[in-house]
C-alpha cells in the first residue's frame, strides 16, 4: 500500500479522497491554488502546496506544478479525483515516467475510451450495443450527407473528444447538415482540440443508464449495478439514483454481462463506467468514463462498498476485497448536487457563506467541502455539497431526500436547493423512467 499520495483536485472530491486514504493509513498531499487555501480539503490533508494562481490553466491543471509538488513531499502516488486531469492520458503517461502511480486506468486505456469514435468501435467489437451511426470520423461534408440520408434523419453530429454535452447538435436534416457542420467541427476544435466529428442515429427522449465497473491486476472483474441519471439540464446530470427504476431484471443482467466480459477483454484496472442510451427495452453505448464519478456514492451506499477506497488499493496491487457473488444491493439511493446557481436562471453565485447547517439522521450523506465562514470562489465549478440519502425502496428514499432538503442550510450564497425540491415532488419523478428531455422540458412549470 502507498505511504503517501497526493489528491490533485479540490472541494468535495478531494475531501472525500483524502477520508480514504486516511482510513487506509496514507498520508495525504493537498495541493491548492492561490484561491483555494481556506479550502477544507487543504485544513484536512497531512501536507499542502500552493501550485498556483486562481486559474485553472496555471494550478489545478499545471502538470509540472503537480509533478514537482509530488517530488517535494516525496508521494508515491497521485489521485486526480474527477475533471480536471482525471482523463487526461498523457497526464497518466507522465506520472508513471516519473516512477509514480496514477490512481486510475492504465493510460492506454483512458487514451482510447477518451476518443469516442475509437471507444464505440472498441466496445462494438467487444459485443457491447452501440448506437447505429459512422464507422469513423466523418471527412467532410459530402461524407456526413450521405451518412446522414443512409441512417435517416434526425441524426447527432458529435465531437469524437466531446463530453459534458458540448460538441454535439442534433440535424433534422439535409439542410440543417450543410449550415451547422463545420460549426460543430470549429466548436469541437474551440472545445476539445481535436475537430474531429461523428454521427449517430438521435434517439428520442431515452434514459441515461449508466454501469459502475471495477477491476484488479489479478483477473478480478465485477459490475456493481446500474445507476439512473436522467434528470438532466443542458447534458448536465442534477439528480442520479441506484438502481434504476423500471427496468426488466434480465435486460439488466444480460447488460451486466456484456459489460464484464468487455472490461475483461480489455484487461481494464480501477474504476470506470459505461454510460449507455436506454430506449424501448434496448440499451446503446455512448462512452466510457475512466474515473471516479461524481455519483459514486449511490452505489455506495446500496452496495456497502467504499470504491474509492478499492480504487486506491488495485492501483497498489491488491486484490479487490469482494467478488460479484458479494454484491448485493439493498434498498434505494438518490443524489442530489446542490450548486451554488440560481435554481430559475442558473446563474453561478459566488460570496461567503454565512450559515451552513447539514441534514441529519439515519441514511443521510453530505459530501461537501463547506463550511461556515468559507468563501466560495467563483474560477471553478459550482458544486457545493452532494446530497445522498439512502432508504428501504425508491418512495421512502424520496420522502427522506425532501426532509433532508428542507433541513439543510446554506446561507450567504444563492443555491438550486428548491429545484430539488420541486423534482422530488412532481408525479412525473414519483412514478420513475423519465427521459434526458424531461427536466428541460418542464423546468418552467417545475
């Protein structure tokens, strides 16, 4: 097991990294940027270093920076949390030629499932459902026109290096294709650095079904099921839950399989997740995420696994600590992100905060990195707390996410608490298998 690793990333996550590596006697780095130095994630580490000024490009996001702060204190390891240079392949390459560990994905791996046209052609392969669509990167106009009339409108263009819903626009048809392709090329150029594109057949109003996975360097793999996050704005997930509600048994089963035996295949090590489209009883695949997600707890707390703590110790060697005959989820768990944002116009709100007041009781976590007094800081993301709250079936997991949201407090900056609220209570949630379209579609009403 490492002695020491350093957490290169900040606020929730990096607190919740350095829980585990505390409980697995590591000590931990904190690294922060000029901002970030009242941050809890820095109170709480055994070591910190400032690795720069507020922006992301010159802190968080400075390998060198973190390469260096990794020699100063003598860290064995570096866990990148999620975003930031959590999927960065040649980030992962550079860690291990300086003879340190990447707590993640071999960073072949992360390369590969990183592009995702090279990542559906992968899993395609490997007998996982894919979306019908390009074969490849499309070349040029003409190419995507006649993809286009081949699989038949309405189709998505997509950036092959996309994610975090940028980079993609749905085409109705011919014409819309010639006005918007090389504003799609230029965006995932703008974006992404790479103008490559690809298309795929646009799946109407489907769910977002998504599977955790986890393996070791000793033939170890396992699936630890589903989770549901559909309700989404603008591809953003805002609440996730585990299991999903209104699936079939067997269609999941025979999904888990599948995924196993492609991860398998692949020789994959640590955590990943395969994001699929879920529509009229059949699931397509649309990426893989290398990393820690900000939803793992859900699974955690149906499953009673700690998978950070798993995913630092297959990255030392060992061996997972359970099989799959081990897993066996009980109840039901929601996440609600709470972000600092007007819950109406989204917009980020930043200032100090002036009373802070978690929720309580039995089945209830809050992943955050807030306290009393604490800035927030208005250069990075706007997530403040997870809310995750864990109950005997899906009803009673709602009613104590409502309880817990009327509980907690957070004054002194403006938060999307009562959207949560709203969400929760509306039928259309209460019944189950809304779609990605539902939150945008009715966030007027809501």
């Amino acid at each position: 097991m490492f002695k020491k690793v350093l957490i290169a990333n900040r606020g929730e996550i990096a607190v919740r990294i350095n829980r585990a590596c505390q409980e697995l006697g590591i000590s931990t780095v904190a690294v922060h940027s000029e901002a970030d130095r009242d941050s809890m994630h820095v109170r709480i580490a055994n070591e910190s270093v400032c690795i720069g000024p507020n922006q992301v490009n010159k802190s968080y996001l400075n390998t060198h920076a973190l390469i260096s702060a990794c020699e100063i204190t003598n860290a064995e390891a570096i866990h990148p949390g999620y975003g930031f240079l959590s999927e960065n392949a040649s980030f992962a390459k550079m860690v291990s030629d300086h003879g340190l560990t990447f707590i993640g994905p071999k960073y072949e791996h992360i390369e590969k499932m990183g592009d995702k046209i090279q990542a559906k052609k992968i899993m395609h392969k490997l007998g996982v459902p894919t979306i019908p669509g390009s074969e490849g990167k499309i070349e040029n106009l003409d190419d995507a026109i006649n993809i286009g009339n081949e699989i038949g409108y309405p189709i998505l263009l997509k950036a092959a290096a996309g994610g975090g819903g940028r980079g993609m626009k749905v085409i109705g048809n011919e014409k819309e294709m010639v006005d918007s392709f090389s504003i799609v090329r230029k965006e995932a150029l703008s974006f992404f650095g790479n103008d490559d594109v690809y298309i795929e057949k646009f799946i109407d109003a489907p769910r977002h079904i998504e599977v955790q996975v986890i393996g070791d360097l000793h033939g170890n793999f396992v699936h630890l099921y589903e989770r549901d996050c559909s309700v989404q704005r603008r591809n953003q997930k805002v609440i996730e839950e585990a299991i999903a509600p209104g699936i079939d048994i067997e269609e999941k089963a025979k999904l888990f399989e599948t995924v196993i035996s492609a991860i398998k295949e692949m020789g994959y090590l640590g955590l990943g997740t395969l994001e699929f489209l879920y529509h009229e009883g059949s699931f397509y695949f649309m990426e893989m995420n290398t990393r820690l997600q900000v939803e793992h707890p859900i699974t955690e707390m149906i499953t009673r696994i700690d998978l950070v703590r798993e995913q630092i110790s297959v990255a030392a060697g060992e061996k997972l600590s359970f099989d799959q005959s081990k897993i066996n989820p009980l109840g039901h768990s929601i996440e609600c992100r709470i972000n600092a944002e007007d819950p109406k116009t989204f917009k980020p709100s930043a200032g100090t905060i002036s009373l802070y007041h978690p929720p309580a009781g039995n089945g209830i976590r809050l992943d955050t990195f807030i306290y009393s007094g604490y800035k927030v800081p208005h250069y990075y993301d706007n997530l403040l707390a997870k809310l995750i709250v864990t109950g005997r079936d899906r009803d009673h997991a709602i009613r104590r996410a409502l309880r817990s949201l009327d509980e907690i407090i957070i004054e002194g900056t403006v938060t999307n608490i009562e959207l949560h609220k709203k969400i929760l209570s509306s039928e259309a949630f209460k019944k189950g298998s809304v779609s990605i379209k539902w939150l945008e579609e009715n966030i007027e009403s809501l």
